[in-house]
C-alpha cells in the first residue's frame, strides 16, 4: 500500500485595518477635523454590522423564495456605551490654540492656557510590546511552519529573470497582527509566551511543565498541583536511586524500581476509578435529562389533549347554548301570538320606548352599535403608569393642580329669608341709593304694580295629535280566513304536484323496486358489515371513554395545582397593584398636605398682615381724630383769650385815654407859650432826630458794602469777558476759514466784543 503525502495550506486571516467606532474610544485612533468625524459617524450607523440574520422559526429549514429562512432586521441596541462622549476629540486642542494665539498677539497676561496632559504610557504593562523588539538570535529565529507547508507561489521550471519580473514590488507599509484587549472583540487567545534561552548544564524545573498550555493544564487546578508533586517526589525518588555502575546494588535498585511501579499501578488504578465514577455520574445526569425531557413530552402532549378537548366542549356548549337562545327566542314570539292575529306596527310606541329596534337594534339582525369603538379607546403611557401620571400632572399649568380658594362672601340673609341686624343698615342705603339714582335718571315715579291681582297667560294649544283607523274585528277576521285558505289551496297545489311527477315516473319506482328485491344476499352482507363496524365503533367509544376519563383526571389534578398557582400569583399582583397605588395616593395625599399647608401659611402671614395694616390704620385714624380734636379746642381757646384780651385792652385804653385827656385838659388850661415850645422840641428830639440818624447809618454801612460789591463785580466781569473774547474770536475764524477770500484775514485780528 503505497504511502500518501497530504500538504496543508494554513492562511493568515485578514488584519481589520480599524472597527466602526475606534473613532469614539481609540485613544490610536485620530481624526483630522470636524468633517471627517461627521463622515466616521455617518459611516458607523450606515455599516453593515449593524444588520443582523434573525432566522424565522416556522420556516427555518425550507428552501422557497416566498417562504425564506431568515429576515434582515437592523439591531436596535447601541454598541457605545453612554458614558462616552459622541463628540469630536479636537474641541479641546482647537481651544488652547486660540487661546494661546490670543495671548501671543494680544499680549494679554491674564489668560491662562491650560497644560497639556498625557495619559500613562503603560511602558512595563500592557502597551510594553510598543517599545521593546525580538532579540536577533539566530539560533531561536526558526522557520515558520507556515512557510515549509505553503504551496510554492512560483513556477519551478522559470528562469531567475523571469521571476525577477514577476516578482511583485515591495509595499511601503506592512499590516502586522498584534495581541491586544481591544482588537480581538474581546475573546482573549493564548497568553504571550517570551522566548527564553537555556543556561548549559542546567535544567530548571519549570521546562517540565512545558506541555501546559491555556485552557488544557492552565490555569493550574487541584488535579494539575497534586500531578506537579508527584513529578517532583519521583525526581527526589531517582536521586535516592542507586548509580548502575554500581553491580553489588543492582537487587536493591530493582526491588525500589519494582516497589515504585506497583504504587504507580495502584496510583493508576484510582485514577481510572476516578474516571469511571465521574462516566457514572455524567451517564446518570443524562439518564435523568432524558427521563426529565420525556416527562415534559408527555406533559405537553397531555397539555395539547387537554386543551384541545377544552375547545371541543367549549365549542359544543357554545352551540347548545345558541340554539337554546334561539328556541326560547322562537317559543316566547308564538306565545306573544297564539291566536295568530295580524298586529299592524306601532310606529309611535318604537320611538318611545328606549328598547325599541329603532333606538337598540338587535345584533342578530346585522347591526352593531358598538362596531369600530375601539378606535375610541384611550391608549396612552400618560393614564397607565405612575410615571406618565406624573409627567401628565407637571405638564399642566398651576391653576389646575394649586386651584385659588377665593374666601365667601358673608352671608347678610337667614335661612327664612330675613336680613340680619348688622347688615340691614347697610341693605337700606345701598336701596335709598338705587332709588334716588332711579329718581335722577327717569324723574317721574312709576306706577306701582297691582299687588294681588295678575295676570294668566294662557299657553298655545298644542296641535291635535295624529292617529290611525283601528280596522274592525270582521274586517280582521276575513283577512285571517283569506290567509288561512291560501295556505290550504298552496298545499294542496304541492300536494297534487307530488301526486302527477309519483304517476309520470311510476315504472321507474317499479324498476327499482325489483332490482332492490333481487339483492337481498348483498343486503344481508351489507347488515353484518354494518353490525361489525358498529361493534368496532362501541369498542373504540369505550377505548376513548377510558381515555377520557384518565385525561379528566390529569386534568383535574393538573387544573387545581395551575388554578392554585395561578390563584396566588393573581392575589400577589393584586396585592403588589393594592400596594403601589396606595403608596402613590400617599405620595399625592402628602404633597397636597404639603400645598395646602403652604398655602394657609401664606394665606395666615396675609391675614396677620392686614390685621397690622387695619390697627396701624386705625391707630392713625384715632390719631388724626384726636389732633383735630386739639386743634378745634386749642382754636377755641385762643379765640377766646384774644377775644378777652381785646376787651381787656379796650377796657384799660379807654380808662387811660379818660386819664389823660383829664390831664391834658388841665395842662391845656394851665399852658403857656413857652411850655407849647417845649413840648414841639421834644417832640421833635423824640421822633425827627432820631429817624434822621437811623438814615444816616444806613447810608454809611450801604457805601462801606459797596466797595465789596464793586471788587465781586469787576473779578465776575473780567473772567466773563475773556470767556466772551475767546468765542467771539474761534467765531470769526470758522466764518474766514468759510470764505475763499484772502482779504478778509485781517478782520480776525481785532477780537469782537457783545
């Protein structure tokens, strides 16, 4: 048999340049400006990884193009996760470079250009690949398997020229695979192993474990510690050995070697007892799988029997149901009319009664009222969930939820009708007032109405309400005869019908006849066929009755354990439903507490308010009652003491005048020239002197203010004319600036003075 060669191809799978969202959460990953960011994202919503094959159960294996295997349907969940930003990374370094030309032009030291930060380069931990390189060893630098396994690129029987042509350039840039946490969609591979070289001569302990890789020894178990112990307590067993140069130990080396082999076949022995053990109990737990799995199959066929007998009865009873609905329906319509008499419809009595078929028309009849309501049912997250009634209660405005309590009016009229005391003076002015506005306005009092003669308007008579000719009992009872008889001679017309086509086909009832009398051997096989089956189907009825009743009786049992269950988890989501709806009535209940609390707060600091501003006002009013009472008394009594005073004065004057005019008349008696002389020169050192020296001192006091005066006059005007000066000459100058004259220059020389 001749030996056969089989070479293999091993492939390198295709290096992803980057995945859809580096863009996002690469720290490697940059993108140039904001448009190439907008373009990344749009390129990531629009990939197509986020299509996803979601196979169609019914039709999983069929091969039909009308009936496929599988749908397309976009993934809905988002792969970023929240908590990274969306937003393009270069905000930030755009930012400090306008600050910093900012700064740099502007000369500005207060603007602060943040630092900038670089995150942990992680060169001793997992980014250590980046700066370290594999040593040039040339005696570890092996062969890739893959290169002595690939099939030759190349014709063999080519010249070097020629494949010096072919040969394809070299490319600028290699992709070169690398083992990270990020690019290998989180499935870890075999753990990176360095390359390692062997000091001659010795022999670490740890190149035993060489044949230990991930997944298959590593990481370390029991089984792989206790296998690590026995290996290092045989490598201690063969130091003990004695050498085999050594001939007078040879029977010693052999009995230890001997006694080492039976421990390792007894240690052998409970590993496979072990292993037989562990088959046993895997090879019960599926037994018990399968025992499990059969169970749910008969419990689902026995669920499918059960629910589908429950369909037929159901089905049945629901039939029986409509046909006694029916018959009851039948038999009350031919009670309402035994005697079978006409009854002409009564249109006024449907329109007035509200179970009438015009207002409420029976569904068996073809309407229904209530067809397409459901259009009409309020389906909104804001009435189911507490949450929506939440969002529902904030989005409505304040005057709902906080309605304003506007305080009653006090009530000035009893239950009987009477006014009370305290307002009944206020109730007849406020009818004074009416009244004498009624007076103003009209001027000529109205004619007061007739007390208890009135006057009855009698109503419109109605219209005179339609009817219909009742028809006579003979009329009726010859209508009843005429129906009667037509339905006698229609059965009769039927009846002779029948009679003539029985006459015409009589020889062909004959015929038969004969032909059924001329089988009656096939007749009688017929009948035994016939009893047979019939025993077949009592003995299959019976079968199925047996059946039934162990169906009916796991359904039973099976009926009360679900109804038990079913029983208590409907009372449980009552309960939970009970408890959540009075946990928010609660909630509600203790934020209106809280509302109206603050607002009869607010409504008893408005209230204590007042009552301040209403004593405050009456303080004052008191107060200014209480001045004007002072001033009227004060008036008064000033008045009369200027009055008495007067009096008082008059009184002494007039005693005085009398007194001196008595003393003047004496003088006047007893007076001569020279004493006349006298009395003129005191009076005129008295009265004329003295005026004339008071005129005098005036005038002197007025000229010495006037040199004062003079001195303020001049310094106002000197700084006033040197104000007017300068206006008058920046004046002239705009006016001969104005004028293309030259002449006119001069004029400026000379300051105009107003």
């Amino acid at each position: 048999m001749a030996s056969r060669t089989q070479t293999q191809t091993l492939r390198r799978q295709p290096v992803d340049p980057s995945r859809t969202y580096d863009y996002l959460y690469d720290p490697v990953h940059h993108v140039a400006s904001e448009r190439d960011h907008a373009r990344a994202t749009f390129k990531a919503h629009t990939s197509s990884d986020r299509v996803k094959r979601v196979p169609n159960y019914k039709t999983m294996f069929s091969e039909l193009r009308h009936h496929p295997r599988f749908q397309m349907r976009l993934e809905v969940t988002d792969p970023v996760p929240k908590f990274i930003s969306r937003q393009w990374r270069g905000y930030a370094d755009q930012q400090r470079e306008s600050m910093l030309r900012y700064k740099t032009f502007n000369y500005d030291p207060a603007v602060v250009i943040p630092d900038k930060t670089f995150g942990n380069a992680e060169v001793t931990g997992r980014n250590r690949y980046k700066y370290a390189k594999r040593p040039m060893i040339p005696f570890l630098q092996q062969v890739p398997p893959e290169v002595l396994l690939a099939t030759a690129r190349q014709d063999p029987l080519a010249t070097q020229e020629q494949a010096h042509v072919e040969r394809p350039p070299t490319p600028p840039t290699k992709t070169i695979e690398t083992q990270t946490d990020y690019r290998d969609s989180e499935a870890q591979t075999d753990p990176y192993t360095p390359e390692y070289v062997v000091q001659p001569g010795t022999a670490p302990e740890l190149l035993t474990l060489a044949t230990l890789s991930y997944g298959r020894g590593l990481p370390a178990g029991l089984a792989e510690v206790e296998m690590i112990e026995r290996a290092r307590a045989k490598r201690a067993w063969e130091a003990t050995l004695p050498p085999l140069n050594d001939m007078s130990q040879l029977d010693k080396r052999r009995k230890m070697m001997d006694e080492m082999e039976r421990k390792e076949w007894a240690l052998r022995e409970q590993e496979i007892e072990k292993l037989q053990e562990a088959r046993l109990e895997v090879l019960k737990n599926l037994l018990k799988q399968r025992e499990e799995n059969h169970q749910d199959l008969n419990v689902k066929r026995l669920d499918k029997l059960w629910s589908k007998k429950q369909k037929v009865k159901e089905s049945r009873i629901r039939k029986i149901r409509n046909e006694h609905i029916k018959t009851i329906r039948k038999l009350t319509e031919k009670r309402r009319n035994v005697e079978g008499k006409l009854e002409r419809r009564k249109i006024i009595n449907d329109f007035t009664e509200p179970g009438s078929q015009t207002y409420a028309p029976l569904t068996r009849i073809g309407v229904f009222l209530d067809r397409g309501s459901e259009q009409y049912v309020v389906k909104s997250r804001h009435l189911a969930t507490y949450q929506g009634l939440l969002e529902l209660e904030a989005s409505l405005p304040d005057f709902v939820t906080a309605p304003r309590i506007k305080a009653p009016k006090p009530k000035t009229v009893t239950k009987a009708g009477f006014i009370k005391r305290k307002y009944r003076q206020e109730r007849e002015l406020i009818e004074l007032h009416e009244a004498l506005k009624e007076a103003k306005h009209k001027g000529v009092e109205e004619k007061k109405p007739l007390r208890f003669l009135q006057k009855i308007e009698k109503p419109v008579p109605r219209p005179p309400t339609p009817s219909v000719d009742i028809p006579s009992e003979a009329e009726e009872e010859r209508e009843l005869a005429t129906i009667f008889l037509q339905q006698v001679i229609r059965g009769r017309a039927i009846q002779n019908m029948m009679f003539e086509g029985k006459e015409k086909r009589i020889e062909l009832i004959n015929e038969l006849r004969s032909t059924h009398a001329l089988q009656e051997a096939e007749q009688i096989e017929k009948k035994q066929e016939m009893t047979t089956t019939l025993a077949l189907q009592r003995q299959r009825r019976l079968h199925e009755h047996k059946e039934s009743l162990v169906d009916e009786s796991l359904a039973n049992v099976e009926g009360s354990s679900v109804g038990h269950m079913l029983d208590f988890l409907s009372k449980e989501l009552v309960r939970l439903q009970e408890e959540r709806r009075i946990h928010a009535f609660s909630m509600l209940a203790e934020r209106e507490r809280r509302i109206r609390e603050a607002e009869e707060s607010g409504r008893r600091q408005v209230e204590e308010r007042r009552r301040r501003e209403q004593d405050e006002i009456f303080k004052q009013v008191i107060k200014v009652h209480q001045n004007s009472v002072d001033t009227y008394l004060e008036n008064i009594i000033m008045g009369s003491i200027d009055s008495t005073a007067d009096i008082q004065a008059r009184r002494e004057v007039q005693e005085l005048a009398v007194k001196i005019n008595d003393v003047a008349y004496e003088v006047e008696d007893k007076r001569n020239q020279l004493e006349s002389q006298e009395i003129v020169a005191d009076l005129v050192h008295c009265f004329l002197l003295p005026e004339v020296q008071k005129s005098t001192m005036r005038e002197k006091v007025k000229n010495n203010q006037r040199k004062y005066l003079l001195a303020a006059h001049k310094e106002i005007h000197k700084t006033g004319e040197g104000l007017i000066d300068m206006n008058a000459r920046t004046d002239v100058n705009t006016a001969t600036d104005s004028k293309d004259t030259a002449g006119s220059s001069s004029t400026t020389d000379k300051p105009s003075t107003s």
